[in-house]
C-alpha cells in the first residue's frame, strides 16, 4: 500500500465513485443545457432532455464533443460561467487553424491541482521534496499544472519552466531536486546533458514524472537508468484540465484515472459505439466537475483500453494503457499502419538514441518511408563497410517491426532538432489529399 | 611506426565537407592528405594533419564525430613498380589491405602512401625488414 494525497478518495469503492458519478454527471449536464448554447441545441435535435439522464448508465445518450466544436466555439462559445467568475485560460499549442482555449473558475483550478497532487504523492513525493517543473509555463497546462500541484502538497516548488537546459542542471544540483517534471524527450535530453558534464553524482532526484506526449517503455527505462530515478508517466489534456487527468502508481501499469472528476469511456472510433474493459478504442472523457469549461464525452484521439482490476497500490479507480497511439499521428505507408512509437522501441532496441525523424515522401504514387537517425561516436568507424553493416541491421529491424521497408539515413549529431516541448517526429511531404 | 589519421563522419548533405573543412582552417590546422570514402547516405572524411591533437580538439568542440585511425605511411618513389613492390610485401606476408591513399609531397620523384590494413604491427614489422622508409607523426608536422 502506498502514500495517497486524498486517500478517502483514491481507495473509494468502486460503488462509491459510481455514485459520486451519477451525481454529478446528472448536475453537469442540467449545467451545460442551461448554460452551453451549443449542448442545448444537440441535445434538443436528439431529443433528450437533461432530466432523461438519470446517472452514468444513461452517458452513451450524449452527444459527443470534437476538436472541432471546440474550434468552431472559440473562444467564449462553450463557456458555462459568466467571464466574472472565470479566474484563469490555458490554451493548447494549436498547429492547425484557430487555438483551443479552455476556462477556469477558482474552484477549478483548485480541483485540477489537486489531482496533480494526487499524481505527485503517487510517484513518492511528500511536502519533503524540491520538486523541479520543466514544463513550459503559460498557456500551456504543464507547467502551471504541475506547479499548483506541487504548492497543495506543499513541496518546494521550483518553477523553472522549458529550456536552458544550463540553467536546469546548476538548480537541480545546487538547489537538490527531488522530482523532475517534463516532457519525456526533454528529460532523455537532460539525462544526456547530465551524463555530458559529468555531474551525474551531483543530482538527487528519486523520481520523475513525464507526459505531454507519447513515450514507450524503452525510452523509460533509458531515462530511469540514466537518470537513477523512478519515471511515471502523467496524462492529460487542456480540454477536460491539463496534466493529471489519470496519472501512474509504483506499479507503473497504467495510469489511474481521477474518476471523481473525470468518467473514461472507450469508444470504436467509427461507430461510436461503447467498448468493454480490456478491449482498444478511443478515450472519451466527461468532466463532471468542471464548472467553466465542462465537456460532454469529448474525443481525446487516443487509442487506448481501460481495466477495472485491482491494482496492488491500493487505488480503486480506473486504470487506462499509455496512449497506444493516436487515431491522428497513425501513419499509413504503403497500405501498412505505422505507430512512431514502433520505430522509436526500434531504435532503443538496437542501442540508439531516442532522438529520430520520420519522413514520409511519396515519389511516382509510391510511397517511401525515411528513418533519419543521429550517429552516435559508438557507431561511428572508420570503415565504411562496419557502418553499412549497422545500418543494414537496423533497416533489417525496422522490416521485422513494420512490416514495410524503410531507409534509413544517418545524420550528423544533433541535427535533429532537440525538443524543449514537444518533439516533431513525423514530417509527412505527401500530398495525400490532392488528384 | 603507426601514424593517427583523423576519420570524420560527414553527412551527405550540402555543405558539411566545407563545415568541416572550416573548422580545420579556423583552428589554423593544415592537411597534408585528404581522402573521401562516400556512401549513397553519408562519407568518411579521412586526413592527416599537422596537428592532430589540436584538429581533434577543435572536431570535437564543434560536436563531430570522428575517430583517430591508425595507418601506415611510406615513403617512395615516383616511379612505374614502386606501389607493386609493396603490394607485394602485403600479398607475400597475408596481410589484408582495407584501403589506400596517396600524398603529394611536393618533391620531384617523390611520394607518400598511406595504407590502412587488418593487423598494422605485423605489417610495420615486415616493411621496415624489407628496408621499407616509414613515415612518423613527425613528417607531417609544420
């Protein structure tokens, strides 16, 4: 049995947070009909009516929520408080066409910090440690996430935001950094960076909690050996609140989903149609205390399987895989699905780096596929033929993984941009859309 | 009597011979041999410097990869037979030639060969009996 935040809570019965659920979600969504334009109007064209749902039996009545809808809403169309009792915005990095930006009352930022805390004490932290955020602060939800999870514990909180990596190690060696917090491609950077300089015994940390984007098992354990510490994996989203959503326990086989606040379902990504534990399907969530920006059954894009058993921490709520991928970063090369996250347990198989490009050309109608890979002075040799062999080898691996041939290129040391955030993987130059 | 060759990994990508070429230049190194064994997707830059500790500092400050090879360096002369002769001298003794190169040493009726091959203190043994002129480190100063 391990340490919680709000133990009463966490080691609930499962009867328990069901009935906290139907409670609340039958409050939520009298809220967003009488408050959300844009609920009221789907709900109406469906015919339901906020009285017709009677508690989480009733959920897969809703109508779901898109990415879109949130674009289309932008910016005041889905907010179900008057703006004087909103104290706060974060917004989402926004790549494509007009931003997501979610709302805040006091009382949700206090609930969303204290399912970080929740995710802080999971991963051994108490009011004792110096906990280190390296997530970006600002409209970003990571580092202000993290941050207020880390002040309701009352841990030290040293609120260093993204970059300057110089900077990062003087504080986490002077100052004595328990936890790390970032993106997992900037904590395999500054396991890197640390082991460069050599300062590997100057550093405290015991455990590290990464999330913001996709990360296999292989690169935790390239980031738990070079660092010495524990990694956990944290998930979440601005939608529904920002990191914390569900976060992992010791036994580090899933993330726990904070159903008090938010109610996961998985979903066919083509029907709609509601999947059982155990089976892979789309994240849908419900946030059924959010009082801003409260979201019906909202898409999240990733694929993953939920499970009910008992974990052995002790916590009772729901557990959720690692995004086993997202419907939208699921590449199809020459007719065959390929995940990243297969190419990238490729490479840390094999003894590379986790620092790779994948770039998808098409050339007369056919597709071809790119792995660009940074040479590392192990690799390296004199002879060319040595190199080609190594080469051969991983083209050879990534065959068996993909299914598919791909080339592989070698670059010259960091040439491939370093994230500080978020890591560009995939450049697909394919107009695929186009004739 | 193995001399250290410098050997640069190089992306093949427009540009980044010069790059290399201009790190030497601003280190002030000058290269007495050059050779570039190339593949469809990147090269081996290899060379003999004047200064090879100072050339791989300042490789290694500006974040290449390379590595320090040994090789064998001859002294002969400009004329048709003398590269036979000490093809000969490896073939005889069973010794597996990986790749060579020539220098230009500005002197009339002269030349060096650089020679990189599978057991090099076998080799050195067996040209220097053969009165063979082996080149040092210290040929290729200044």
């Amino acid at each position: 049995m391990g340490n919680y935040f709000q133990p009463e809570i966490e080691t609930a019965s499962q009867e328990q947070i069901r009935a906290w659920q139907d409670e609340r979600l039958i409050k939520q969504v009298k809220h967003v009909y009488d408050n959300v334009a844009m609920y009221r109007e789907r709900m109406d064209e469906l015919g339901i009516k906020p009285e017709d749902i009677k508690g989480v039996e009733d959920l897969h009545k809703l109508p779901f929520t898109t990415k879109d809808d949130l674009r289309d809403q932008y910016p005041y169309g889905l907010l179900a408080k008057p703006l004087g009792d909103c104290v706060r915005i974060q917004s989402t990095s926004g790549t494509t066409g007009r931003r997501v930006v979610a709302f805040y009352t006091q009382h949700d930022i206090d609930l969303w910090e204290e399912c970080c805390a929740r995710a802080i004490v999971a991963a051994g932290g108490t009011n004792e440690d110096v906990v280190h955020v390296c997530y970006g602060y600002g409209l970003f939800t990571g580092g202000p996430g993290l941050n207020g999870g880390s002040h309701k514990l009352g841990s030290l909180t040293l609120p260093m935001s993204s970059g300057n990596t110089e900077r990062q190690i003087q504080f986490m060696t002077d100052l004595g950094s328990t936890i790390l917090c970032c993106t997992p491609s900037y904590a395999a950077y500054l396991a890197e960076s640390i082991i460069e300089r050599g300062v590997k015994d100057k550093i405290k940390l015991k455990a590290g909690i990464f999330g913001a984007e996709a990360w296999t098992e292989e690169m935790r354990h390239d980031i738990e050996d070079k660092l010495g510490i524990k990694a956990y994996d944290i998930y979440g989203l601005t939608e529904i609140s920002g990191p914390g959503v569900s976060f992992e326990c010791e036994e580090q086989t899933g993330m726990h989903v904070n159903e008090d606040h938010f109610i996961a379902e998985v979903i066919n990504p083509k029907t709609g149609e509601v999947l059982p534990d155990g089976e892979k399907g789309e994240l849908v969530f419900t946030s059924i205390t959010k009082e801003a920006f409260p979201l019906l059954r909202y898409r999240t894009r990733d694929i993953c399987i939920l499970s009910h058993e008992k974990c052995s921490c002790g916590r009772t709520h729901v557990k959720m895989t690692k995004p086993l991928g997202r419907s939208d970063d699921m590449l199809i090369v020459k007719g065959v699905n390929v995940f990243p996250s297969q190419i990238e347990t490729v490479l840390l198989n094999k003894g590379y780096a986790a620092n790779y490009q994948i770039i998808v050309t098409r050339v007369n109608n056919s597709d071809n596929l790119e792995v660009q890979v940074e040479m590392t002075p192990e690799m390296f040799s004199d002879s060319v033929g040595e190199i080609e062999k190594k080469e051969k080898e991983l083209v050879g691996a990534l065959k068996g993984m993909l299914g598919i041939y791909a080339d592989v290129k070698l670059v010259a040391p960091k040439s491939i941009t370093r994230s500080e955030g978020k890591a560009v993987r995939v450049i697909d130059k394919r107009n695929l859309y186009q004739n | 009597m193995e001399i250290k060759q410098i050997s640069v990994f190089v992306e093949n990508k427009v540009g980044n011979l010069a790059e290399v070429a201009k790190v030497m230049s601003d280190a002030g190194i000058s290269l007495h041999a050059i050779s570039l064994a190339d593949t469809k997707n990147f090269g081996v830059l290899r060379m003999l410097v004047d200064d090879t500790y100072n050339a791989a500092n300042a490789l290694r400050d500006k974040g290449f990869i390379f590595a320090l090879t040994p090789v064998i360096a001859v002294a002969t002369t400009d004329e048709p037979g003398s590269l036979c002769e000490i093809l000969n001298i490896f073939d005889e003794a069973d010794i597996n030639l990986e790749y060579l190169y020539d220098v230009n040493t500005g002197k009339k009726d002269s030349v060096y060969l650089i020679f990189k091959v599978e057991n090099i203190e076998v080799a050195t043994d067996i040209l220097k009996k053969k009165g063979v002129k082996l080149l040092t480190q210290e040929d290729f100063k200044a």
